[in-house]
C-alpha cells in the first residue's frame, strides 16, 4: 500500500510498505479515505525534532472499516468512521472523566501512521466512531478536521472557559487557532480577538467568528489585548503554536482569575515560578481529548451547523504528500488534505 514516509527532517516520501494486519483482538484495520499534514507534522520536518530512521507519518483519518479483531464490538466492518488522534480504550478512570488523550492504554496514532492506504486502529471501540447516513464532500473534509485540528481547537477553548459574555484571545493561526475561534464562537463568547499576521487567516478567523485581529507579538501584542479589553486583559485565551513566545504571550494577555488553554505542542517552554504566580492564572491543556467531543462534532457537522473543513486550503493525492510537507512549511498552506 502506499504511505508516506519521512526518511529526515525535509526528506518525505510516497513509498510502498506492507499492509496492516490485525495484531491485537482489539485493533480494526480501517481503508483510509482522506488523511492530512499536521501542522505538529513540521516539528520533525524542520528538524526541530529527532527523525529516528524512516518514520511512517499521519495521525488524523478517517475511513472505511474492513477488518475487525475478536474482541471489537462496537465497530463493524463497513462502518464509516472518525478516529481521535490518540486511541484509547474510554473505559477507564482518566478516559471516564474525559480525558482519553490521557487514556492509561494510549497509543499515539503517529506511531502508527494515517496517511495511507491503510491503517491499524488500536483500542478499535474505544477509538472509532461510527458516522450515520452519507457525508457530503463538504462534511467529508470536516469530519477529517474533527479527527484532530477541530477537536483540540475545540477543547482549547473549553479549556479555556470560553463562554458567553467572555472576551477570547487566540495566540496562533493554524487551523488549530482557527478552529478554537469556531468553537469559542458555537460556545457563546462575546468578543474573540486573533493574533495572526497572514491576510488570508485573518478572513478566515473573521469567517468563524473573530471580531478583532492583532498583528503585533510579544510584549506588543499583550499591550494591545490589554488596550482592547479597558486595560484588563482576556478572559479566555487559546494558545495553539508551542513556542516559549506563544505561551507567555497567552498567559500575560490573560487578566488574572482568567484561563488559558494551552493545545500547542510545547518546544522549548519554560516558565518562570514566581512570573506564574502573580499572573494569578489557571492553565489547563496538553493533547487534547478528542475523543470526548468527537460525538458531538459529528453531529453538528452531519446537520451542517459547523464547517471546519473550510481550512483545507491545498488539496493534494498522496503521491504528492512532499509538496504538501513543502507548502505548508513555507505557509502557502494553512491544511493539506490528501486523497487516497
């Protein structure tokens, strides 16, 4: 089957590997139908980390079930389904209170690798959902965008306390940061302001919700949120990037007694004890969740009150996954689809 491949940090490849087989009596074996680059994809590519060899890449699908281990029940084969990011067994104590990214069996689905023909699902039941009736090809792109980027945007902003009468602050513009102004949107927050600096993600952030944009970082960009908000600073903010300026943009835009929720995979971030301390702060994030909200974004998506599959802006077969690597590192890109 084919899959793509990282070889080194900018080195990608379509290659031919062998087929998944079951190995588990709890794994499903899923035909993908449309996989994506991550924007935590590009950590690897720019060498930011470690290429042990070549590395089969993906951890967002979705698919077309054709084989099901013994001990799988709640999933058939032939069933469409979306997967989270990470697999889990939702059963146990971390996952019942939900938090499966957490799940005391996970397993990364980047240890795995989505973007192919094929994919072995672990924790079949407790990954998967089932998706009722015939998406459209709209609903398709969305459905894959709740596999992940729609999924943590989302819990970032739960985590974050977005809500009405809130004012949101959005550190990043990835389709993670996107996605968090959508659902901080659907959550009822009041006002929604955006960090970004790229003309075609702000019209995007205006699309799902933004009623204000700021181009100024750092201290700069702390300053304005404070201006915008009568000196106080947001309620809630998202930070979606993972970067030591990201997160001290996102804890100190924050007014204190206000919440952030931190979904960026963190390179480099240190925090200073006694600065946290008088931030008065709470931060809650990590890998998100997805599998808690994945049955309610299946539904809004299913009834078209929700269209996050607008931030696939390159779409591409998998044959031409490296262009897809290339555009999205060099931000011609916001969200590679890839057709199998």
């Amino acid at each position: 089957m084919r899959a793509v491949v990282m070889h080194a940090p900018g080195d990608v490849r379509t290659e031919e590997i062998d087929k998944p087989t079951i190995v588990e009596p709890t794994d499903a074996i899923i035909r993908v139908t449309a996989a994506c680059v991550c924007g935590s994809d590009l950590w690897p590519y720019r060498g930011i980390e470690d290429v042990n060899g070549p590395t089969p890449m993906g951890h967002e699908y979705i698919g077309v079930v054709e084989q099901i281990g013994d001990a799988v029940h709640e999933i058939e084969v032939g069933d469409f389904v979306v997967g989270s990011f990470v697999a889990s067994d939702n059963t146990c104590e971390i996952c019942q209170a939900g938090f499966q990214s957490r799940c005391v069996h996970q397993v990364m689905m980047g240890s795995v690798g989505t973007q192919a023909d094929y994919a072995r699902i672990p924790l079949a039941d407790g990954t998967l959902v089932k998706v009722d009736g015939q998406p459209t090809e709209a609903q398709t792109k969305s459905l894959l965008a709740a596999s992940d980027v729609l999924g943590t945007g989302w819990f970032a902003a739960v985590a974050a306390e977005a809500g009405p009468g809130k004012t949101v602050a959005v550190v990043g513009d990835g389709a993670v940061g996107l996605l968090a102004v959508l659902a901080a949107k659907r959550l009822g927050a009041e006002r929604i302001i955006v960090m970004s600096r790229h003309a075609d993600r702000q019209a995007l952030a205006k699309q799902f919700g933004a009623t204000d944009i700021v181009e100024e970082r750092g201290g700069e960009g702390v300053a304005k949120i404070k201006e915008l908000t009568n000196g106080y600073g947001a309620h809630s903010t998202v930070e979606a990037v993972g970067t030591q300026e990201s997160m001290m943009q996102a804890i100190h835009a924050t007014r204190p007694g206000g919440h952030v929720g931190y979904v960026g995979v963190s390179h480099g971030v240190e925090l200073d004890g006694l600065d946290l301390f008088f931030s008065t702060v709470s931060l809650l994030g990590g890998p998100a969740p997805v599998r808690r909200f994945l049955p309610e974004l299946i539904d809004l998506i299913m009834r078209d009150e929700i269209d996050p599959g607008v931030v696939f802006d390159l779409e591409l077969p998998i044959e031409e996954a490296a262009e897809g690597y290339k555009a999205m590192d060099q931000r011609r890109a916001t969200k590679v689809l890839l057709t199998l």
